[in-house]
C-alpha cells in the first residue's frame, strides 16, 4: 500500500462503487477539462469498470473487453507519464495502488506492462541543469542508472539537498516507462570529491565542434582560448583566481573545431557530449582533464547553456576518467560580444554548476526584509545579480557558495556569530587572511542565519556591479530551504528593483521575529562596522488559524426522503457539494445505472451488477465492511 500521504488517491476496490456512479460523467468531465490530470482520472474510473464487467458479463464478452482495456490502458500510460514530467505529485495522487495493480494484472496479463510499478529504485545519479538564454528560467534533469536501466527521476518534493553527480540515490514513488515520480528520495552514499575537488588547478579541454551541414562560427580557437585561460583582464580561470583567494585556477587547452557524426540538439547533450569525445579522442588524451567545455552551435535551441553539477564517470580512448561537463551555445562567444564579456559570464556560471554550486536566487518577502522563521517568501532563482551564478553578471560567487567550495572557512574568513559584539568585515575581494563574511544565527534558537558580506568596487569582477552594494552590507539567508542555491535578501523592500539590496551604513535592521538586531555603524574602503545585539525576542501578532478534523468529512445528504451517505476523498470539488451529490445520485438510480459494486473488506474481490432503478442507493464507508446495500 502507499504509505506517502494520507492524501494519496488510492483507488482500491473498496471504493469501487462510487468510482462507478460517477463514470457516467467522466465523459462530461473530460470535456470540460482536457488536462492530463482529467482525462487520467477519467481513464481509471472507466478502467475500474470494466474490471468489474469482466466478472460479471459472460464469457462471450470477455474478449471485447479486454480489447477495451487495452486500448484504454495504452492511452493511460501514455498521460500518466506525461503528468509524471509535469507534474509529478499529482501523478503520484492519480497512480493505482498496489492491490488495484496486481488484480488488475492478473485480470488482464496481456496489459499488465502497460500499467505503472509501484517500488524503490537505487543507483547513481546524473544531474544536469539547463539555463535559458535570458537566465531567468531553467530546467533541472535526474537520470539515475540501475543495472541496465536509465530512468528519469521527478521528484515530488523538494530533491534531497546537497544531491550531485555520482551520488548514490535511493526514491520510492511509481514508474512508468523510464520515468519515475518519486515521493521521497535520500542520498545513500555521496560522491568522493578526487579529481572533481574545487580546490587547486583544474585542468579543462573545450572542445569545439559543430555538425553536418552546419559551417563553424566565426570564432578562432585563440579567441576563446583567452576567455578561458588569459592571466590578464576576466577570464574563466582569472575569475576562479581572484573569487578563490588564489587557491583554485584552470588551465589547459582549446581543441577542434570538430565536425560530429549527426547533427544533436541541446536535448540530447549526452549523446552530442559522446560524440564529441570520440571526434577529439585522436587528438585528445581526456584522462589528463577533469573539466570538459562544449561549444557548438545552438541554432534553434532553447538554453544558452548546460551544466552537470559536479563530475561523472566517462570514457574515451585512452580509458575512463571522471569529469563535469558544460555545454554552452557559441553565439556566446562570438567577437561582437567580446566587449561584454559573455563568454566568461556563461562559463563561470555553467562551470560554477561544474564546481558543485546551484543558482544564486533572490528571496523576497512582502514589505519587509526579511518574513518569519520558515517562511519560504517569493523565490527568483536567478535573482541575485551580483553573483555570476545569478543572472548575467560578473560577481563573485557569495560567501555561503564560496563556503560550499572551501574557498572560505569557518573560524577563517569566516566568523560565525551567535552572541551580541561588534566586529569588522574586509573587502570581499581582497585576498586576505581576516574575516570577510559573517555567518549570524537568526536568534537564539533554529538553525537560520544570515550572512552578511562587504562588496567594494576592487578587483576586474565586482567593479563591474551596480554601485548601491558597495554602500554597506550584502546579506543573504539559509534555512531549510536553501539547499545548494544562495539566497539573496532586500534590505530596501520599499523599492521595486534588485540592485540596490544592501544594508547601508548609518541603518539598522530589527527582526521582527527574532531577538537579532544589526546595524552598520560606519563603512569605509577597507571595511565595514557591524554592531550584532540579541535582546528580548518580540511578541508577534499573527492571524488565528482554523483547522478542521477530520479535513474530509462523510457526507451526508437527505432529499426527497431518500438517504444517502459516501465517503468522498480526494474528488473533484463539485463532488464535495451534497446537492450535486444528491442530484447525481437520484439521477442515476432513477435512470437505472448499472453499477459495478464491490463486496468484502479484506477479502478477495467479487463484483456484480445490480440495476438500481426508483430504489434508494445507499453506499456504507470501508469501516461498515459491506458495499451495495440497497433498499425500497
């Protein structure tokens, strides 16, 4: 049985009966409403049906229908995949249970393959994430390899945090095809960092290739190999130098350009990363890299670029090796966007993704900088504009990002705070050995903080942001909600706009919520004051809540002195108003409905019919142990 929420649709033979009554107005329904969801549910009320007809039609009939249930099924499995890509918590609502499925399987072998699997799966995992062009949407793709298989995971929560590449993952959900929705899922063993380490030289290959039919940009190996590589002005491995404090660069080499073997949309990057391999290998020994760079022509495609999030287990001529992979379109790199530097904005986000890193969001909350403890606020995944991992920009990486990549430490450059004092935060780009960030618990309790940072306009990167977060302090928060995204906090909610998010000097903060105060006493080129004080938590005024137990009541409707009752969970709203129900009901019953009814609690399931014309259908919930109790 499912055991993922109490809210789980689980259609079980038990409710079979009222599934039955309403079948009669799936066709209305879909009609009304074409959404994969719909017709789903409209697909298993007709299914249960003719379940319950193979029992008790002749044997004449039984061939028509499980012709009928094939056909049926087919079109299911079909949407019920579709909704799992979408949607996968809904899909996980409309999937039978593990009784309706093996009945339903040994009822009608033939299509039993067509129905979804309820299960665990457990391999290691493939994450890619896919940045549109404006880096203002993206797409996040889980591939996890079992045995021979492949699947594609959906999670219907929020995916375990700290997954990457060649983690072993475990998730418990339903399949269908190489698609799983998955419920829940956790990290069984995290990936060994090795060659994929963040620290120190990374060595890259950036290969350029294009594809049959399709003549090479007009962009020089040269050219780009001084986005990548140059040791003066922004480049990829300046960027990584400075934003590091000089213990992490890359070097290496620009290879190609390469014609592949067919022509591969962003989509299948897979297969275009393969390719790619096997067009360099002659040329190429990628054993001695840790960090591959696509380049190739985008022409129709919907992303700008793709990054794993960490390293996967490859292969090449010269033996296996284990790198990140980014996949960028070249229009990026051509001479007329030299100037604005979009080639080194794209590659230090795409092989930000590379280093383990996810995006940097902005978090914002009605009139206030800040909202209660476990308030989620209004997340903008590409929202902070003074991170390269937020939306085309040069920034440098935050201070929680750089502390994922061990590129500041706590009780170093970082100093966490959980009592009141005064402290001094330098520069955020100098490359010094005192504190440049603090980490301050939100009160005296939890585990929220926010970190607070000092940005000056020094360096080739930060020069180039918007002059309002040099004024004070730059502040982002963590919560259970972070995961591996920063998130960026507005310290002037009353303007509309993202770039001027600082705390100024001369301003103080109060949380409303929490015993922390903050204020900036004074800001200078070589740092910023800041006054931390916990004093009394506040009392918070907040609207009374109202809960209603049990959140789905039986219903009860009394009409023309006939009695109905049902258990109604998880039905369409119009299902949940008694006088559609009472409506419904007599119009069936008086229009002699046949009605697929359903006997036995734990027993093995029987159906019948039963024509139930100008008599009162009375339908018992599962506790009274009985169905189709009926009477004159």
């Amino acid at each position: 049985m499912k055991t993922w929420g109490k809210d789980s649709f689980r259609i079980s033979f038990r409710i079979l009966a009222i599934v039955a009554i309403f079948g009669s107005m799936v066709p209305a329904l879909m009609a009304q409403n074409d959404a994969p969801s719909a017709r789903v549910r409209g697909f298993n009320n007709q299914l249960l049906t003719v379940y319950g007809r193979l029992f008790s039609s002749p044997a004449r009939d039984a061939m028509a229908l499980r012709s009928q249930f094939a056909g049926m099924i087919r079109q299911r499995q079909a949407l019920l995949g579709e909704l799992i890509e979408k949607n996968p918590a809904q899909a996980l609502s409309f999937a039978f249970s593990q009784d309706v499925l093996a009945n339903m399987s040994a009822a009608f072998p033939e299509s039993a393959s067509k129905l979804e699997s309820e299960g665990a799966w457990e391999g290691e995992l493939e994450y890619v994430i896919l940045d549109s062009p404006d880096l203002t949407s993206h797409r996040a793709v889980y591939r996890m390899k079992v045995g021979n298989e492949t699947y594609d995971i959906h999670f219907a929560k929020e995916e375990p945090v700290g997954l990457k590449c060649r983690d072993r993952l475990r998730v418990r959900g339903v399949r269908v095809g190489s698609h799983v929705a998955a419920a829940d899922g956790n990290i069984q063993s995290v990936a060994p960092a090795g060659v994929c380490n963040p620290i120190g030289a990374q060595k890259s290959a950036v290969l350029l290739v294009t594809f049959p039919g399709v003549p090479a940009p007009a962009i020089t190996p040269a050219s780009v190999y001084d986005i990548f590589f140059k040791t003066s002005g922004r480049s990829v491995s300046e960027f990584w130098r400075e934003a590091s404090y000089g213990v992490t660069t890359t070097t290496g080499d620009v290879y190609g350009w390469y014609t592949l073997d067919a022509v591969y949309t962003c989509d299948q990057y897979s297969a275009m990363r393969a390719a790619a391999i096997r067009a360099a290998d002659p040329d190429v020994n990628f054993t001695q890299y840790n960090r591959i760079f696509i380049i190739f022509p985008g022409g129709g495609c919907s992303w700008a670029g793709l990054g794993t999030l960490g390293c996967e287990s490859l292969s090449s001529a010269d033996g296996g090796f284990t790198a990140s992979t980014a996949w960028m379109v070249s229009d990026y790199f051509l001479p007329a966007y030299y100037p604005y530097d979009y080639g080194v904005k794209l590659a230090t986000h795409e092989g930000g993704h590379n280093l383990g890193l996810h995006h940097a969001s902005s978090r914002a909350f009605v009139n206030e900088a800040l909202g209660a403890s476990g308030t989620v606020g209004t997340l903008n995944e590409y929202g902070d504009v003074f991170s390269t991992m937020g939306s085309w920009n040069l920034g440098h990486y935050s201070a929680p990002h750089k502390k994922m990549l061990n590129w500041m430490a706590e009780g170093g450059t970082i100093q966490t705070v959980q009592s009141s004092g005064s402290f001094s935060v330098q520069p955020f780009e100098l490359n010094a050995a005192t504190v440049q960030a603090l980490k301050i618990k939100r009160g005296t309790s939890g585990d929220d903080w926010v970190w607070l940072e000092y940005r000056q306009p020094l360096g080739n990167y930060d020069s180039t942001l918007s002059s309002q977060v040099f004024s004070g302090a730059t502040i982002h928060y963590e919560d259970l909600t972070t995961g591996s995204h920063s998130h960026l906090l507005d310290y002037t909610p009353e303007s509309s706009s993202w770039t001027d998010p600082a705390l100024a000097a001369g301003a103080t903060w109060i949380d409303p919520y929490t015993s922390l105060r903050i204020a900036i006493t004074g800001a200078t080129s070589s740092a910023v004051n800041v006054n931390v004080t916990y004093g009394a938590t506040p009392c918070v005024t907040a609207n009374p809540t109202v809960t209603l137990s049990p959140a789905n009541p039986n219903v009860y409707v009394v009409k023309q002195q006939r009695q109905f009752r049902m258990l109604a969970p998880n039905l369409r709203p119009e299902f949940h108003n008694p006088q559609f129900v009472a409506d419904q009901l007599l119009a069936n019953c008086s229009d002699g409905l046949s009605v697929v009814i359903g006997f036995g609690y734990h027993e093995k399931i029987r159906a019948g019919q039963y024509h139930a014309r100008n008599v009162c259908c009375q339908l018992f919930s599962p506790e009274l142990h009985q169905y189709g109790h009926r009477k004159r």
